[in-house]
C-alpha cells in the first residue's frame, strides 16, 4: 500500500496533501518535532520525533520506498527518498527525481556557500503564491495516481 510521508514542519501545504490522499485512499504520515494540530482524518497518523537535527527527515527516509510519496523541502532528504524508489514532491509542485536529485544537491550547498561567504547578505526565496499551490496540487495527484498504480501492480 502507498503511503503519503510529509516532512511536516513549516510545510505549507499538509491540508492539500491530506486531501488529495483521503481522496485516494492513502494513509497519511505527518512527521514533525512537534507542534502541528492532530488530524480527525483515520487515514492520517501525526509523527512526533525527538527534538534535533534532522531527526524528522532520517524518520521518512527509513521509511519511504517504492509506492509512497514524500512532500518535503528538504534537499538531502528527498535525494535519500528518491535513491529508495520514493516519488518526492517539493511544496511548490516542483518533483525532485532521479535526474534531477544532484543538480538539487548542488544547488543547496552552493546557495549554503555564498550565504557562508557574505554574512550581511540578506533576504531569502521568493514568498509561497497560489500559482505555487496550484502546481503541487497538479503535481501531487499526478504523483498519487502513479504510486497507487504502482502499489496495485505489484500487490495484484
């Protein structure tokens, strides 16, 4: 069975994603340090982890594999998922893949490395819009159909 694993802290899309996974039949892993609002949804369970770095990310990435779908930011993490066969999906809509997960990877640290060498550098991203929402909601039901067809096969 398909599992829906979303790295919960500051994700701006758990409603949505809770949605189109009752919409599919799709248990629900919502995984944080803590501080998120229970769910009345049966289909989805609320993960609360230890307190520290990455505790939350190394939770999914044991977990996730083939099938499931993970919703995060987290660029380490969701090239760990995708190295186990996961469907990974950033908030924004935007799939993190196999042919992409390096180029991510670079990305991050080389961001991470002009912050390291301009302290005074300010600002971040650009702010979460609807547009964004609009893509992820695409994404995730197209990611969703994919990994229940998958489970389906393999199960059947």
């Amino acid at each position: 069975m398909s599992v829906l694993y979303v790295d919960a802290d500051a994700c701006p899309v758990r409603d949505e994603a809770e949605r189109v996974a009752t919409r599919h039949r799709v248990p629900v892993r919502m995984v944080s340090n803590g501080g998120i609002r229970p769910s009345r949804n049966p289909l989805v369970e609320i993960v609360v982890v230890s307190e520290g770095a990455d505790v939350a990310d190394m939770w999914i990435a044991d977990r996730a594999g083939p099938g499931d779908v993970v919703i995060t930011q987290d660029i380490p993490l969701a090239a760990r998922c995708v190295a186990s066969g996961a469907r990974v999906l950033k908030p924004n809509g935007e799939a993190i893949t196999g042919a992409n997960a390096g180029q991510a990877l670079a990305m991050r640290d080389l961001a991470a490395d002009l912050r390291a060498a301009d302290p005074f550098r300010q600002g971040g991203g650009r702010g979460f819009t609807k547009a964004d929402k609009a893509r992820f909601l695409d994404a995730l039901e197209r990611e969703m159909r994919a990994a229940v067809r998958e489970t389906q096969r393999k199960e059947g």
